[in-house]
C-alpha cells in the first residue's frame, strides 16, 4: 500500500521569506509524485510533477521539488513567497501497478506581510 | 479548452435522501477518478473507471455508494439514504493515461442535514 506523510498541517511565513513544506511517502515500487495547490474557494490545481529524470522538478511561479528516493521524499520549496502564494498544499503519489493517486493530508500556507 | 465540469457546485440534503452527482471528464481522457475531501483532510480515493468499467471501487465506504460511467465519458456518483457523515466535498478527476496528472474539477460541496 502507499501512503503520503505531511508532517506539517499549517505553516506561517513572512512575505519573501523561504519556505520547505515536507512530503515522505511509503511505497513498495517506483513511483510518480506531485503537488497540488488549493487556492481559496478554488480547486486543486497541479503546482510541479516527477515522473522520471532529474529529480529537480520546478513549477512556473517559482516552487521547486526534489525527489529523494533514498529518504522516500518530495519536499516543496520556493526561496521567497508571496502573498498571492496562500493555499493549502497537497502532496501526492501514484504507484505503478497501483492506479490510484494517494493524497496526503495537505499543509496550509499562510503568508504574513 | 473545458476542463472538469461538475453538476451541482452545491447540493443541500436531508438525511435519508437520495443524491446524484454529475462529473463530465475532459473530452477523450479514458481515466475517471472520484475523491472525497472532508473538512482539514487531503482527497479520499473513492473509485477509478477506465473506460466504462470501474477499475478499482475498494474506497467507496460502504454499499450507499454507487458510481456508474456508462458511455465511458460522463460519471454519475450516487448516493442512497445519505447521512450527516457523508457531508463533504466530492471531487472527480481525469486523466488520459494512468500515471498522468490528475486535472480535477472544482468539486460538489453535500451537506446532508
């Protein structure tokens, strides 16, 4: 079974300051992992993915992820927030062979002027 | 393009009733995926359907739920003699191919009173 770990349900940052919000995730086989980003009253919108290759992976507006396989994790970056950067954050996996995509329990941004 | 379009954004029951959830999938996306987001909780998988058939139930909670995808594009989540706990938000998603990213709608928000 697999399973996805945020440690952190709520993170409050100073506006362009840096912030890690924290992914681990359990899996027996190779996997596919992403994040997704929830704007207020909005849906959930795909932020960055790792499929294969490089383990850097970066979205359009800054956040960047680096898949470790050595410590099961996906942690999100970005070296200065936003305001406009307020949202919960979703991490999660999908396994080959397992055809679902597996959510952790999110990690809600709020940035401080 | 269109993306995910789910019918109703809202929906007020009273416990016992009986309700009906629409999800239309991107034009040609195969994958059709149904979540449930409670309140401070990540989405909850609920069932998979590639093409017409439902590949994977095994997160519908228990036999009230029934999800049918007929023509292999618009889904219909059902939801017999509901409860207060099954207030929540339904999500549906889509996908071309397994392992590609989720696009997801903005959700049916039932609230069984």
């Amino acid at each position: 079974a697999q399973s996805v770990t945020q440690l952190d349900s709520q993170v409050p940052v100073f506006e362009e300051a840096p912030v890690e919000l924290r992914c681990n995730y359990s899996s027996s086989v190779s996997v596919y992992l992403f994040w997704y980003v929830q704007y207020p009253n909005q849906g959930l919108q795909l932020l960055l993915k790792y499929l294969s290759g490089s383990t850097l992976v970066e979205s359009i507006n800054g956040f960047e992820a680096e898949f470790n396989k050595s410590q099961t994790s996906f942690h999100l970056r970005k070296p200065s927030v936003h305001i406009s950067d307020t949202a919960e954050y979703f991490c999660a996996v999908f396994s080959s062979g397992n055809e679902k995509l597996t959510f952790g329990t999110g990690t809600r941004l709020t940035i401080i002027p | 393009g269109a993306g995910v379009s789910q019918t109703p954004s809202n929906k007020v029951t009273e416990k016992g009733k009986y309700v009906e959830l629409r999800c239309d999938p991107i034009s040609g996306h195969t994958a059709l995926y149904w979540y449930r987001q409670s309140l401070g909780q990540g989405p909850e998988f609920l069932i998979y359907f590639q093409g017409t058939g439902a590949a994977d139930d095994s997160g519908l909670p228990n036999d009230r739920f029934f999800a049918v995808r007929p023509e292999g594009s618009v889904s219909t989540l059902k939801i017999q003699r509901t409860e207060r706990g099954d207030s929540a938000v339904y999500l549906c998603a889509s996908s071309s191919t397994g392992g590609s990213p989720l696009h997801f709608g903005n959700g049916t928000r039932l609230t069984v009173t």
